[in-house]
C-alpha cells in the first residue's frame, strides 16, 4: 500500500504547474484572495458549492501561494490521501489482494488524477466520501461502535460541507444505520449530520439564488450522460487518445467477466460496491427526471471508489489465477499511461491561457482581444495583465479572437467591416484568431456570427 501511495503521489505532484489554470481555478484564485469575510460572501453569491473547500484553500495559499503549483498541491495532497483510503474501504468487503487492486487503480486514475491536480474541491469531495464510507462500513460490521459513529458524522458532515452531491451517499448510509442497528448512539450521530446540513442551508438558498448551474442543462442530456462512463474509465481527456477508451473498456469488461468465478462471499464485496455506487449515481439520475439537472461526471466523483471495488474483485478473486493477474496490472498499466497523457500531452491538458498571454506582446495601436464564450475573460485576465474594458467602436489596428474549443473546434467568424483575416491556429485547446485592419480607422462594433461576446477586452499597446 505503501508503495502503491508513493506512485499516486508521483503521479500527481512532479507535473501541477505544466498546465495554465482553467476557468473554474481562475474563480478559486479569486476567492482565496479576498478576507475571510469576503470569501464567504463571495461563495455564497458567486459559487454553487458549499465553502469547506474554499476555506481550506484559502488557509492553504496563504503560505504556499496562489500559483498553479501551490494553490494545487492541496488537491493533489488530497487526491494522494484517498489512496491508502480507498485500500482501508476494500478491505472492509473484500480480501487484502482486492483491496489492493482497487488501491492500485485510485492511485493511477485518470479522473482522480486529473481532479488532484484542479483547485476546486472535486479531491476533497472524494476523499471525504471515501472515509464516510469507511466508517459507514466499520460502524455496520461494529454494531454501532461510537468510535467508529463518530468518525462516520464527521466525515459525513464535511463532505456535506464540501459537495452538495454527497448527500446521496450520506443519506443512504443514515437510512442504513438508522433501519439496521437502531440504536440511539445512532440516531445521535445522524442528528449531528443533519444538524450540519441545516447550517448549510443559508448558504445553498443563497446561491440557488445566484448564477447558478443552469448552464449543465444547456448541453444535450445524452451526451452528458455518455460522458460520464467514459471518463470514469479514461478521465477528462483520455478519452481523446485513440484507442484507449475502448482497451481500458474490453479490460474492464474483462475484470467483471472474471466475477463468474468468484466465490460467493468474493462477489459479497462486488454487490456492496455497487450498491454503494448506485447510493450516489441514481439519485441523481432521479432528480434529472424532477427537471433538476445536475449530471455531470465529476458530480459523481464519491462513486469512483465503490466502482474500482467492483472491478477489482475478479481479477482477484482466488480462481482467476494468471488471467486474472494479467489483466489486473494491465488495466493498471494502461490508466497509468493514460494519466500521463492526459498531463504531459499538448492538446489533452486544460486550456493555456498561459502560454497565450505570453505570446500577446503589446502592439502599437493595441488590440482587441475578444473571448468567447464572454466569461472566458477570467481566465485570460488570471495571466494578462492591463486589460480594460473596450469602449464601443474602438479602432485597434489588430483583433484577436479566442475561442474555447472543449466542444470540438471551432468555425472560424467572417471579419469584421474594414479587417482581414491574417491567421488562425489551434493552442491546447484554445482556437486563436487573428485580424488586421485593412483601412485606417475601421471600426468594431461586433463579431458576425452566434455566440459573439458582448463585450472586448482592448490592451494597451
């Protein structure tokens, strides 16, 4: 275990700074430079989680800094924890060999990878997760030991304070305890959660009355829905590297497969795992169908460890042998590879916006930047300074277009009135457009085409 801790660790921290903050971090970094009381503010009127990991964040810059590697090293210390935490979980279900299979895959994970290298609080959501689920299982096998209830409302509440999306694991595991062990050192200990989720409520009201998440539903339903297996098999990005997809699946299938020859009390582990996973992922399933549409893969982030449990137990269930040993430490393998691709590989990172503004050297005349979609801005600001608010019909000598391109690339927009285009290239997903003015003193007013920002950014040159 911890050998296999030491490899989360290597794949997690030597690379945090190889890629620019993306948006959502751009937030973050915003956060954690306001005071304590301004950040509580701002969460509650600009963000639609709970403040748990905002505040740990902000402690955390304070001596670390707010830069790509320190703001990081958080989630990815975080991300490095749930390792040896995913083993303890397993071996409550299953034998010391699953368990360590399914250490194995947290540690080489291209989703949990790619969240313990984001300041956002995804990594702290799955290892709270995690240890509610440790502890739900020790208090079940105990009988309700007090120790073991303790634990359990703690971790529960701080994922609570955490996500809003661990109450689906949470309120499974208290409907459990409370049906199964009666006790009242229970009914404490769930009284002690929900008193916490009570004191989040302000909190959500406030936000549900902010910007909220209305865009996740703007994205077809389907095709969100299909993205959340593949990234649990090859993260974020992998699922762009031909071919890996489709080996990480046959393995996958494979594993499960393997599952026929398992003993009863091996398969014992598996059923628990799913029915720890299904805890968080149907729930949220339920509440697509009552119009509250939240369905996005790192939402259900908790259900990774009990899903890697599953896979794990046939491989090494004791009659799947050789074959079975093969094709665990192939899939490991083969996450492994994925993972570092997902890092080091130009194209499979998060947008560069800060290698962009290293190349947006001013200009004589200065340039207008537009970024599309419009709330993009934040991120090119985190690294550009000196940026101001275009006044409307400003004269640049040049404009610069850019555009996110998660979804695909992107069309290239018709110039404006009295400009030409001069280039477009790709850049780590990011579609960078460049125009020139062909007669002095044109004008923009706009950018022809949907989805024209509302508003520029113009540098000084």
């Amino acid at each position: 275990m911890a050998a296999l801790t030491a490899l989360g660790a290597l794949l997690r921290f030597p690379t945090l700074g190889a890629q620019s903050f993306w948006l959502d971090e751009a937030s973050t970094v915003r956060l954690v430079g306001f005071d304590l009381g301004g950040l509580l503010s701002a969460v509650a009127g600009e963000e639609v989680t709970p403040p748990l990991y905002y505040l740990m964040a902000w402690a955390w810059a304070g001596p670390l800094g707010a830069g790509e590697v320190g703001l990081r090293s958080l989630s990815a210390l975080l991300g490095t924890a749930l390792v040896p935490v995913a083993y303890l979980v397993a071996r409550e279900l299953a034998a010391r060999r699953t368990a360590l299979l399914t250490c194995a895959l947290v540690a080489v994970s291209p989703l949990l990878v790619w969240y313990s290298q984001e300041a956002r609080s995804y990594a702290l959501l799955a290892l709270l997760g995690a240890l509610s689920l440790l502890f739900f299982l020790r208090a079940a096998r105990s009988g309700g030991r007090g120790a073991d209830l303790a634990g359990w409302a703690l971790a529960s509440a701080l994922a609570l304070a955490t996500h809003y999306f661990a109450l689906f694991l949470v309120a499974g595991e208290a409907l459990w305890l409370l049906a199964v062990l009666r006790r009242r050192s229970v009914l404490a200990a769930v009284g002690v959660v929900g008193l916490a989720g009570l004191a989040l409520l302000p909190t959500a009201l406030a936000q549900q009355a902010g910007p909220g998440v209305e865009w996740i539903g703007q994205h077809p339903l389907l095709g969100r829905a299909l993205l959340v297996p593949k990234k649990f098999l090859v993260g974020e990005t992998g699922f762009l590297i031909p071919g890996a997809r489709a080996l990480v699946a046959v393995l996958v299938a494979a594993a499960l497969l393997m599952l026929v020859r398992a003993d009863p009390e091996e398969r014992r582990g598996a059923w628990w795992g799913a029915a720890l996973g299904a805890l968080v992922v149907l729930p949220a399933l339920a509440l697509v169908l009552v119009g509250l549409d939240y369905l996005l893969a790192r939402n259900l982030i908790v259900a990774w460890v009990p899903a890697a449990l599953v896979v794990a137990v046939g491989p090494t269930a004791r009659r799947a042998g050789r074959p079975g040993a093969a094709v665990g430490i192939a899939l490991v393998a083969v996450l492994a590879a994925v993972s570092v691709a997902t890092t080091v590989v130009p194209g499979l990172g998060r947008e560069d916006w800060r290698g962009l503004a290293s190349e947006l050297t001013p200009v004589p005349g200065g340039r207008l930047i537009a970024v599309m979609p419009a709330h993009e801005e934040r991120s090119l600001r985190r690294y550009l300074g000196g940026l101001e608010r275009a006044r409307g019909g400003a004269q640049p000598p040049e404009l610069i277009v850019v555009q996110t391109n998660r979804a695909g690339p992107q069309r290239t927009p018709p110039p404006p009135e009295g400009f030409a285009l001069v280039g477009r290239r790709e850049r780590q997903r990011l579609t960078v457009i460049r125009y020139r003015a062909v007669r002095p003193g044109a004008a923009i007013r706009s950018i022809p085409g949907p989805g024209s920002p509302r508003t520029f950014l113009y540098q000084p040159g």
